[in-house]
C-alpha cells in the first residue's frame, strides 16, 4: 500500500449468488467484482471507467459499504473499515460519502431541500432544524444555489440542480473523500461543464480526494489523475491519465478509446469495431475475459488468466502481450 | 439530391395545468434525398416534439398549432388520419431511444419482424416469415435464425436496436426518423449501431433524421445539421461548415463546452439556465443567456439568414452575410 | 414587543419556506375540482362528518324514547323516515347512527391500518426471517373469508360494539401490511434510500422517516376505500346480533330489526340500508378521487 494513499482496496470480490432449481439452491455467482486491487493517493481524482456490466458502479458502493464485499480489504486511512461495526462504522460514514449518478431518483421526492441536506447533520450530530440553518445555507452558496432552494422539492429542479443538491449532501458532514458515479451522465452538456468546474473547485477548496466512476472518457480524460479499466469485474489496466490516453496497452482500453465520437469532423478516426456482444458477468469466458472479443486473441488468452502487472513505471496492464 | 422534407413555421404547443408550453416555436428545417441529417439540441430544445409533429404523433394535451409539413410535394398537416397512416411506417418511419420497449414482449423476433413485412408488401403472415431470416442478416445479426426465435427480453440491448432498424427498414421507408437510437446503449455498441446504419442508408438510398444530443455522433455521421434551441432551430448547415465555423453564439458556447482539453476547472460554459417554455423570453429565446445579446435581441424574434451557401443561421448578429460586431 | 414589521417579515418568511407546499396543494386542489366524482365522494363523505358532528341538533326526536302507540308508523311530516318496531323515530336514529358508523370506521381503520402498515414497512425493508413469518401471518388470516373471520372473532370475544372492532381490525390488518410491504420492497433499491444508509442513517429512521412518507399515498388511498367495506362489516355484524347491542342505534342493527316487517311496514329496514348504501358509496367515490390525485403518473 501506498504511503499517501487515503484509500487502498485490496483483493476486493463482490459475487451475488444465482438461485436456480426446484430446491432454489446456489448454481451459480455474478462475479460483478472480481480480484479487484488499486490504491487512491490523497487529494487525486482516481478515475474508474467502462461500460455497463464492468462492475464499478458496484465497486464504488461496495467501498462505501452500501454493498458488502464477498472478499477482500479496503483500509481508509489506515484502518480496515470491513472491521467496523455500528457506531465506528456510522463515524467513517462522515469521512465517505456519494454522489449518485441519477439525480431524478437519489433525492427523496416527498422531503424538502432543507431536510435532504440537513439529515446528516441530524443523524450524526443530533442537531436541531433551527440550528442548522446557517449551515445549509452555507452549503447552498457553496454549491451554487439560493437560500430559497431549501423550501422546494426535488421534481421542481432541473437536473443540474438537483446534482447540486446531491453534492450538497455530500459536503454536508465535510468529508475526505467522495464516491461520484457517473455524476454527469445524466445532464446536457452545458449543464456537464458546470458541474465539473463545480467538482474541481471543490475539490481544490475542500481538500477532497475523487473517486470517479464513469463510461465516458472524454470527461475521464478531462477531470482525473489516474485511470483503472475495468471490464467484467476485473481491472485491466491501470495508470496516469497522459499515459492511458496516449499510450493504450490493452486491447479494451484501445478499441474503448477509439469508440468515442468526437465532435470534429475532420477527425477520421480508424474505428476499432469490436464484434460480438459484451458478455455476461455470469458465466464469464474461462481464461482472459476479453479474449471472446479481442482481435489479438491466442490459445493462451483463452485458457489462462492474465495478471494485472508493471509494465512501465506505474503503469499496469492484465494481457499476455506484455508479460 | 432533391427535396424530401421540408418543415416550415412549424409550432406546437402543450396545454397543462402550469399553462401552455411553447414548445415548438417556428421550426424550419429542409432534409433531402440521400442525406444523413442531424438535428441537435440539448434537454428541452424540442427536437422529439418536432420528429413526433412530422409523424404526426402529437396528443393531448399537445396540437400542432400551425406551419407546413411538406413531404414529397403534399402538406403533411392538411392529410385525413387515414392517409397519414399510409404514411406513418412505410414512407417515414421511426425509431426510439429504448428498443427493448418498442418491442412486444408477449411475441417472439419473429413474428414482429413477420408482422412489419406483411404491413410492408400486404403478404400474410405466412410468406412475410420466410423473409425474417434475410432481414435479421441484413441488419449483421450474429446467429439470425437463434434471435429469430428468440423474445425481446432475451435479447440485448443492441440487438434490439438491430431487429427495430430491421422492421422499420424492412418497408423500405424514404425517411428514417432516429430518435437517441444509441442512447441507451454502450460505446462499443453504439459505434456497430451507426456503422449499421451508415451501411444501409447508402444501400438503400434513404435519407436519416438523426435526432441527439450527443454531438460527437453528429460529427461522424451526418452531412448536415441543424441546432435546436428552446423550440428553434437557431443554425443549420453541413456539419463541417458548423463545427468548424459556427455561427450562433450557442452553437459556439455548446461547442466549446465540449472542449474536454480545457484546464480543470475552466470549462466553457452557457451562463443562465434553459428558459421556461410557458414564459419563453421576448424576442429571441437565446437572449438572455448570449453573450453578445443586443437592444432587438429582447425585442423582435431573429429571422433566419442564410449567411454562406447552405448555412442559415437566426441570429441578429448576421446581416447581408456578414457579422455585426468584432466577434 | 413584536412590532408590526417583525410580523410582516415573519410572515413573508413563513411565505417562502411553505410555497412549494402551498402550490402542491393548490395544484391537489386543481385536480379534485376536475373530477365530479370525487366532488360527490367527498360532498357525501362532509355530509355524514357534519350531521355525526351536529347530531343533537339536526335529529328531531330521543333515538331511543319509544312511543308505543305509534309504533311501526308509516313516513309522515312529523316522522319523515316512519317509526320502528318499538314506537321510535327512524330519522334521529339514522342521524344518530352516523355516529356510531363513523366510530367503527375510524377506530377500526386506524387500528388495523396503523397495526398492518407498520409491520408491513418492517418486514418489507427488513426482508429475510423477519418478513417470512409476517407473511405466513398474513397468508393464515387472508385464507379465511374476511367475513366469517370477523364472525368467529366476534362471537369469541362476545358481542358488544367494542368486541366488534377490535373483531374487524385483526381481520383488517394483513390487507395493509400486504401492501405496505409491496410498498417497502419497490422504494427500498431506490437511489434515495441507498443514499439515507450512506449517510449513516439508522434502520429505524430510513423506516419510518423515508420509506413510510412514500408508502403514504397509495395507504391513503385504501384507507378511504375500505371504510365502506368495514362499514358493510359492521353493518353485517350488527344484523346478526355480534355488534351494537340495543338500544344502540346501528344501522345494520336497524335493518335487521325491520327484517320480520319488510313486506308491510318497508321503511323499518330500508332507511338505515339507505343510509349504509349512501356511506359506502361516498367513501368509495372519495377513495377513488384521492387515488387519482395522488397518483404520481397523473401528477405533472
């Protein structure tokens, strides 16, 4: 583990059991994360991407422990927080929070602004609606908002707004380090430009550390430090942004790139089309995952399973072209 | 290249309980044949309200309160319900964002694709399913007799996409309406979609109206484009010309918000939000959020101009070709 | 002292943190008036609330004050509803068993609403053990007709108007916490609850302070459209003797003390049933006007 690292998840497995059968016993596992390891520096925006089905938005809840991992550690400033319990484990809860990725449904449609951003300071530190008062406006302004916002209901804001006030939430309890996933996907463009700025700003004022989780890597390559490819639960590559983007090493990481529109036409970029449908985490192909669809494919990707090694200084790379 | 569609003064309202929403303001837009046509705009713009008032589909509480839909040589809004839905799937036809859910759960593959081709060329049913086959390969189904039987719950959400672009084109439409076809899909998926369609479009010789907010895909796949704007279409022309030299102020702030190579923190972004379209602002919609607003701008709603050969542009920026100010 | 200014001010911001709520309800109120129904629903619903209010008032006669000589008189300016076997007015009895109805149908669907909703929440978000056993609870009561249930409670128990209740809420109560917990289970994968738990709320406070406000509406609803089924209950309890005790004036008591004189003297029976049938449908209709309301698809 690193020694800056705020964050280090180490072997972390997630499989969700398949019942099937008359007596509905266990027949199977979806191995949405599977032998999952990185660490998170201090104070960097750690960048997670892939497609649906790679397994990390369930990565990035099962870090917060809203999902509890089949397997494997993950130490937050040094602890092992799959040890804590109860009222410690409530505790780290002020230092790791979530920015979900919808905002039409990670906001209670019956409460007011005021209560959604004010609960964590209720829950944690028994506070009082009028004393509150000013901190919720504080955190409003912070955000981009009015003091008349906390009188409104969700189903009122737009959907940049309503992020604003996801990320509210997530301020309220000052903590050190933020789950995004997918926090811009849902909103246009210009709506996305904001709040990235948003993010940065208070990234930088706030002394925060980002985990952020998305499929497109236009913004991935725009907000993040350091980038992880993720794909049917393992971790393909790992490095520096400049890195991954300019130098690709695995296959994935290669045609993921070369998939994303770009809005100039003059580019004419050689499409790598991948065939074949990405395949399920259950049951997922014996040997290297991504040898079904992979243009490079040998006998060995089919049979054995890639590490995930050092290939250049800090940069990892799970593909038997490189080892 | 000759004129298939042309959409005049098109305006469309919403009547609710909040009261009525401007949602279409005039839109003018000219598609031809061959042409793989995009139309652009982010939440809010109108441009599914305007492929819905082309078919024809607008209901209650919305009517298409005026303007003129002309699609080879006739007038669209003046047709009886029963001529448009000669119209309706066999000359414009059209897809959604979530193909899962335009299919029927209860039947498989199959028959739905038996049952466009039977509505298509007046087969029964029997005769339309010995094609099922040869459409599913038209549209590069791996393993068509497989999905052939298959439901659409079995099926992905590519592959959906694929069976829906095989039943709407199996009745040969002269224009296909493409409503976020990839939205809902994945990156890797999405590139196989468009090069799909891309292919067809130049064997069969149709023209695509491709509706997105994505502009990335615009770039790469159309030939022209229009920008949509609070129920206007604010600029139009082909997609080079646009990206490369665009001419509306939210064109330019929507094209620079791109720019992901910007610092962190410095995106470009659109002051303001978009406006209410029950009260729309005077004048030009765009105002109060450009930055280059005037005195007429708040007054009197823009005209579209056409500023070089095949771009028009509705901005008072523009006269006689030329822009006003320094920018 | 609170000058005139503070007022203003304390108002103006009173204002402001209720719009939304205020428009929410303008808009509810908006939705009402669109629909004749429910304005009948709930016109016939205000009415039984306000004679049961003003009972002493508006009933021209003793309930219970018998007149022998007039007994089993026909309808008469006097007595517009006739008289009873035992010489009494029907109308102040029909007006006096507003009471008593609304009584049951309160009392009985707070009891087993309150009782059934919260054990429905618990075992829907608690899932595993916990919502097993409740199930198989609720499966052993719907497993009898409601009707015979109540009967045997009621007999059990012995018959008296409380008895009686108490009958109707056991056998009430399962169709509540079936449908809380089907509430329970479909918010309990929404974002907005995983996000409760990521800022470390308690169990019982996503229970009762997330998950129950969004179950409300569609219990409302029930509520409403159960109370003509539990007034019919009682009615029928009553007909059989398990419920009011005379003389207390029930309407399925009344009716069924007509029963021997339905062929001659028809008004005995058919006023108090009059009265049951209007009850029901004014609750029903109400039911249906708040479900439309509420409905989230309807809404916006």
């Amino acid at each position: 583990m690193m020694d800056d690292a705020i964050l280090s998840v180490e072997n972390i497995k997630k499989y969700f059991p398949v019942q099937g059968g008359l007596l509905l016993r266990v027949i199977g596992y979806v191995k949405a994360v599977d032998d999952v390891s990185f660490d998170i520096k201090n104070g960097e925006i750690f960048g997670i991407a892939g497609e649906s089905g790679c397994g990390k938005t369930t990565l990035g809840r099962t870090i917060l422990r809203l999902i509890e991992p089949t397997s494997g550690k993950i130490y937050f400033k040094g602890k092992n927080i799959l040890d804590l319990k109860g009222r410690e484990l409530q505790e780290i809860r002020r230092d790791m929070q979530i920015v979900f990725q919808d905002p039409y449904s990670s906001l209670h449609p019956r409460k007011m602004v005021a209560d959604i951003v004010g609960e964590p300071l209720i829950v944690h530190e028994k506070a009082k609606k009028s004393e509150i008062r000013g901190r919720l406006v504080e955190l409003m302004k912070l955000v981009g908002l009015s003091e008349e916002h906390l009188y409104r209901f969700p189903h009122e804001f737009s959907g940049g707004q309503r992020q604003r006030i996801a990320i509210a939430r997530a301020l309220v309890l000052n903590p050190k380090f933020l789950v995004l996933d997918e926090p811009t996907s849902a909103l246009d463009v210009s709506v996305q430009a904001k709040i990235l700025n948003l993010l940065w700003e208070l990234k930088e004022n706030l002394e925060l550390t980002y985990l952020f989780v998305t499929h497109d890597l236009a913004v991935m390559e725009h907000i993040s430090d350091r980038i992880a490819i993720m794909y049917l639960g393992k971790i393909v590559e790992i490095g520096a942004k400049r890195n991954i983007f300019s130098s690709p090493l695995h296959p994935y990481t290669e045609a993921l790139l070369s998939a994303i529109p770009i809005p100039d036409p003059e580019l004419k970029k050689e499409r790598i089309i991948l065939r074949g449908e990405v395949p399920s985490p259950y049951n997922p192909p014996m040997g290297c995952r991504f040898s079904s669809r992979c243009p490079n494919a040998t006998e060995k990707c089919i049979e054995q399973e890639p590490e995930l090694a050092e290939f250049r200084p800090d940069h990892f790379v799970a593909c038997h072209e490189y080892n | 290249m000759t004129e298939l569609l042309k959409v005049r003064d098109l305006r469309t309202n919403f009547y609710t309980y909040r009261g009525v929403v401007k949602a279409l303001n005039g839109v003018d837009l000219t598609i031809d044949t061959e042409e793989f046509f995009g139309l652009a705009g982010e939440t809010g713009c109108g441009k599914s309200v305007t492929a819905l008032s082309i078919m024809r589909l607008i209901e209650e509480p919305g009517k298409i309160e005026g303007g003129k839909i002309i699609f080879n040589g006739r007038d669209l809004l003046k047709l009886s319900e029963d001529e448009m839905r000669r119209i309706r799937g066999k000359e414009i036809s059209m897809i959604f964002q979530e193909p899962k859910t335009a299919l029927n759960p209860v039947f498989k593959v199959n028959f739905q694709i038996a049952e466009a081709i039977s509505e298509a060329y007046n087969l029964k049913t029997k005769e339309a399913v010995k094609k099922v086959e040869g459409v599913l390969k038209d549209v590069e189904m791996a393993d068509p007799s497989k999905v052939a039987e298959q439901y659409p719950h079995e099926l992905s959400g590519g592959m959906a996409q694929r069976v829906l672009i095989g039943m709407t084109l199996s009745a040969k439409p002269k224009l296909l309406i493409a409503d976020e076809p990839t939205s809902s899909l994945d990156v890797s998926i999405q590139a196989q979609i468009m090069k799909l369609m891309n292919d067809l479009v130049k064997k069969l010789k149709i023209s695509v109206l491709l509706i997105t907010h994505d502009l990335g895909l615009i770039a790469e796949n159309c030939n022209r484009v229009a920008i949509m704007y609070a129920g206007n279409v604010v600029e139009c022309g082909d997609v080079r010309t646009i990206f490369k030299k665009p001419a509306h102020p939210y064109t330019i702030g929507l094209l620079a918000a791109l720019d992901m190579s910007k610092e962190r923190g410095n995106l470009l972004t659109i002051e303001g939000i978009v406006p209410d379209l029950v009260n729309p602002p005077p004048g030009c919609r765009f105002h109060p959020r450009c930055p280059s607003v005037m005195k007429i701008c708040s007054v009197e709603k823009p005209r579209t101009l056409e500023i070089s050969s095949g771009h028009s542009v509705a901005c008072f920026l523009y006269d006689n070709g030329r822009r006003l100010d320094d920018g | 002292m609170v000058g005139i200014s503070d007022l203003r001010s304390n108002f103006k911001r009173w204002k402001m943190e209720h719009k939304s709520q205020i428009e929410d309800l303008q808009y509810s109120l908006h939705l009402w008036r669109r629909s004749p129904l429910s304005i009948v629903g709930s016109i016939l619903v205000l009415s039984i609330i306000i004679t049961a209010i003003f009972v002493p008032y508006i009933a021209p006669y003793d309930p219970i004050e018998q007149d022998i000589k007039k007994r089993l008189g026909p309808p008469s300016w006097d007595h517009p509803f006739g008289m009873d076997n035992l010489g009494r007015d029907i109308l102040s009895r029909v007006i006096y068993g507003t009471r008593v109805t609304l009584m049951i149908a309160l009392i009985v669907t707070a009891i087993g609403g309150s009782i059934g909703t919260l054990l429905g929440v618990v075992a829907g978000f608690l899932g595993g053990r916990v919502d097993e056993v409740l199930m198989r609870i609720t499966d052993m009561f719907l497993a009898f007709p409601r009707l015979i249930l109540a009967l045997a409670f009621a007999a059990a128990l012995g018959p008296s108007l409380n008895n009686m209740m108490i009958a109707i809420a056991i056998v009430d109560w399962p169709i509540y916490a079936r449908l809380a917990r089907g509430q329970a289970l479909s918010i309990k994968r929404e974002d907005y609850i995983e996000a409760a738990r990521g800022i470390g709320a308690s169990k019982w406070r996503i229970m009762f302070l997330h998950i129950l406000p969004v179950c409300s509406s569609p219990i409302i609803v029930q509520l409403t459209l159960h109370m003509g089924t539990v007034i019919l209950t009682a009615a029928a309890l009553g007909f059989i003797g398990l419920g009011a005790q005379p003389p207390t004036p029930e309407w399925g008591v009344m009716v069924s003390d007509g029963r021997p004189y339905i062929m001659n003297q028809w008004w005995v029976s058919t006023f108090p049933g009059l009265a049951i049938m209007i009850a029901v449908l004014g609750f029903n209709l109400l039911g249906d006007g708040i479900r439309d309301i509420l409905d989230p698809k309807l809404r916006r």
